[in-house]
C-alpha cells in the first residue's frame, strides 16, 4: 500500500471519479490520520461561470482574503478574474502568479502608508478609502492613485456585519469627502460599498445601488471622471445557496441607474462565493468519552484550525459521519464534538444527532472554503490540515495551458486513492448517502 501523501499539484480524476469518490478512497487507504480537504476545482469554474450567467455586467475581483490558497488563486487568475487584496502581502501574492497590476484592487479604506507606498511601486493604482485622513495619505504616497469611495449600506441580516468599522454615510460624509479630495487634487474614480458579509437581504443592493449613483453624480459635477461602481462582497457560496435573488435586484437596478450606454465599469469583490463550496473537509475522530445517551466526539481540526470559521466567520457547520467499518445505523443519538487542543473553548458542534460511531471513524464537513485556512493556526501543535485538489479530465485540457496554469500545476498520477488494498465493491456498500450525492450537477 502506498503512503498517502498530500501534494500542491492538482490531481485529474480517473473517468468516473469525482471529488467525493476522492476523499472517499483517501479515508479508505486506512493510513490516513490527519484531517485534509478536498479541493474541487470544478466547483470554483462552475461558481465562475455561474457569476458570468447571472451577473455579466459585474465584473469579479475575488477577495483573497477568503481563501488565499495558491490553486484557488492560480484558477481565477486563468478563469481572468481580478483581485481584491487586503495588504501588501496579498498583493505579493496576487504579482507573485503573473498577475498584470491592473487586475488588482487594493480594497482596504484604512492602509498602512508603506503598504500605499508599495502599491505605488508596483503599479496597483486602484484604491479605497473612507474617511479624511486615509486622503492626506494618497496624497502623500500616492497621489495619482485612482480612488474608489466606499459608502456605507448595511444588509439589515448578514453573517458578518462590515458597516460599523468600513464605509462613510452616503449623505453625511460622502459628499464632504469628494470635496476634500477635489480640493487635494486627488484622482476619484468610482464608488463602493460592502452590504456586510453572508448578507441574508437582497434589496439592500437597491438601496446601495442607489445611494452610490447620487455619489457618481455629485462626483462628475465636481468634475471627477467617475467610471467604477463597486458592488463589493456579500453573496453567499455554500452548496444549495443561491445568488438569483441578489443578481436579479442587482441586474435591474444596474439598468435604472447604471444604464450600458453609460460605459461605467461595474465590478464586485466576491469571496465566499467563489471559495465556499469547493472545500470539503476529513476529519478524525481520535477520541472519544461515551455517557448515557450522550458521545463526546474528538477530532483532528478544530476552532484553533479550520473551524476558526465558528469563532470569526458566525459560521455554523454539520458533521457528516464516514464510518470505516459500517454498521446498519439502527439509532441516533446526541452527540457533541470537539476539537484537538487542551482548551475548553474549542468546540466544533455543541448538540448534534449522530450514529454511534468508534475511534478512526470520520466526520466530514462540506463549505469549508470559506474564512477558512488562512487564519489557521497550530495551536498545541496540531498541523493545518493539507488539501487534496481534484479536476476532471475535460476541465484540465481547458485550464492547463491558460496562464497562470501551466502542464506542471497537474499530474494524472491519481495519488493515494487508489491504493492496492482498495476494494471498491465493498466500499460502496458502506458509504453513506450523503457521499454519494452528484456534487458536480
Ligand atoms: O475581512 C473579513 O473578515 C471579511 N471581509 C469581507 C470582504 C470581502 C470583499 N471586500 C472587502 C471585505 O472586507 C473589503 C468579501 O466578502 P464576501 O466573502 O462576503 O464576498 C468579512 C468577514 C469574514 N469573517
């Protein structure tokens, strides 16, 4: 049997397998421990095209800051999208794949001066700002920058709420602030807004929508070249969420106030979108305390890990158990699960319903993408769990020579999942229903 090993290269699937299959057969060599995901790399082309579809005057600049993983960069770079990054460290990151500067947003109001300054060396001239004294600070470092004003409009339900730190008041400040900036002799080109982050309100994008246009136009009357709305992020990502309702508010209010004949650029600044779904995650449940009617379950990643995403994303998620040697389920029964670190703190699930399940069995998580992985710490020394990416052949020969991606980024070696002692007749027959699910339809 061949040890598993988890790699950076993006791993084509044999005909009939999917990303499912994949995380299926890795849990199955029986010598994996640490928790990994499962990248589907299918998942983010269909969101993009799905994006295009739906919303084809916007055009996506994804927040790095989501999930800042180099395939999830790679991928977007060759599907064409730009970037909005939060730092310089993006922004190396983003220059780091190819990238032409002219694809990148620096979409933070309140910048570190040697990060402005670095945006000015590289040519990332595309920026924005809130408030008075972040204009005193273009001014100095880069006063040709084009400057985008980021308005504050609150999505009255969202995950997580933006407006209390980011985003002037379209009537109060907004004006004020172009003044301020027309007198500096700045470059304003557009404005933008962030309705809150999981926004659970699609009208809110009427009211932005709105509120930015009388900004565009008090904006060209003081002569600015105004020629970017920015829809910012907000659109949900998970699998059985759907953008349809915001896309269509966003649509129609883009032809009432934006019109095409109006050449403005529309663009937005999607991150759970794009990364959310294409993220499934393996863990193992190490652990374990029974009481009556009660399990504690263990497992292999947790708040101080992947499930930060309960902690700073308000994210809720639900275990799916992958039992390795499978009994008929006859019972389920409370259950609580926790992650690997001495702290009490680090819960995963407080109450969830769940088949008796034994030390080696699995719990997987889906929409993981999200908020994810780049905060991820080792706290006691748990390692950050390594992901798996997948791509079905059709998709490869569309991906594999667009830039950033080259032959290299893939490998039809199919890696660990295809060990020797693998017995697919035999697997089958244990895997949950949930496993089984068309994820690609
Ligand atoms: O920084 C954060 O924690 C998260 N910011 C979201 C964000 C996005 C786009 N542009 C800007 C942002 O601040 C300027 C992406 O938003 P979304 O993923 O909703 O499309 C928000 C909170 C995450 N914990």
């Amino acid at each position: 049997m061949r040890l598993v090993e988890l790699d950076d290269q993006i791993h084509i699937l044999e005909p009939q397998a999917d990303a499912q299959t994949v995380l299926r057969n890795i849990i199955e060599t029986g010598i994996q421990e640490d928790a990994f995901y499962v990248l589907d790399v299918g998942d983010i082309v269909k969101k993009h095209k799905e994006w295009k579809i739906k919303m084809p005057r916007v055009e996506p600049f994804y927040a790095v800051k989501c999930n800042d993983s180099l395939i999830v960069l790679e991928v977007l770079a060759a599907l064409g999208t730009g970037f909005d990054c939060a730092s310089k460290g993006e922004i190396n990151k983003v220059l780091s794949l190819g990238v032409d500067p002219s694809r990148i947003l620096f979409a933070n109001p309140a910048k570190l001066k040697s990060h402005i300054h670095h945006a000015a060396n590289q040519g990332v001239d595309l920026m924005t700002f809130d408030n008075e004294c972040e204009l005193h600070k273009v001014k100095n470092f880069f006063p040709s920058a084009r400057l985008i004003l980021r308005i504050r409009c609150d999505s009255t339900i969202s995950q997580c709420p933006l407006g209390m730190k980011f985003g002037c008041d379209p009537l109060t400040e907004a004006p004020h602030l172009l003044e301020v900036a027309n007198s500096l002799g700045l470059n304003v080109v557009g404005i933008s807004f962030h309705v809150g982050s999981g926004c659970q309100d699609p009208p809110v994008f009427e009211r932005a929508i709105t509120a930015a246009r009388n900004l565009f136009d008090i904006g060209l009357h003081l002569g600015f070249n105004m020629n970017i709305l920015d829809i910012g992020g907000g659109f949900p990502g998970n699998k059985g969420t759907s953008i349809d309702k915001i896309a269509e508010i966003v649509n129609s209010t883009l032809d009432l106030h934006f019109p095409p004949s109006e050449g403005i650029n529309i663009i937005a600044e999607p991150g759970r979108f794009y990364a959310a779904s294409a993220f499934t995650l393996a863990t193992n449940i190490h652990s374990k305390r029974d009481s009556v009617n009660n399990s504690m379950y263990y497992i292999n990643d947790g708040v101080y890990g992947s499930f930060n995403c309960i902690l700073y994303d308000h994210a809720v998620v639900s275990p799916q158990p992958f039992m390795v040697n499978p009994k008929p389920v006859t019972k389920l029964q409370p259950a609580s699960v926790w992650g690997p670190t001495c702290d009490g703190l680090d819960q995963v699930v407080d109450n969830c319903l769940l088949p008796p399940l034994d030390i080696g069995d699995w719990l997987i998580f889906e929409d993981m993408g999200a908020y994810t992985l780049p905060v991820a710490s080792q706290f006691n020394g748990f390692p950050v769990p390594k992901v798996h990416a997948v791509i079905d052949e059709a998709l490869w020969l569309l991906l594999k020579d667009r830039h950033p991606l080259t032959e290299e980024h893939f490998t039809m070696d199919s890696g660990p999942y295809w060990a020797e002692s693998w017995n697919q007749t035999d697997s089958i027959a244990q895997i949950p229903s949930f496993l089984l699910n068309d994820i690609l339809d």
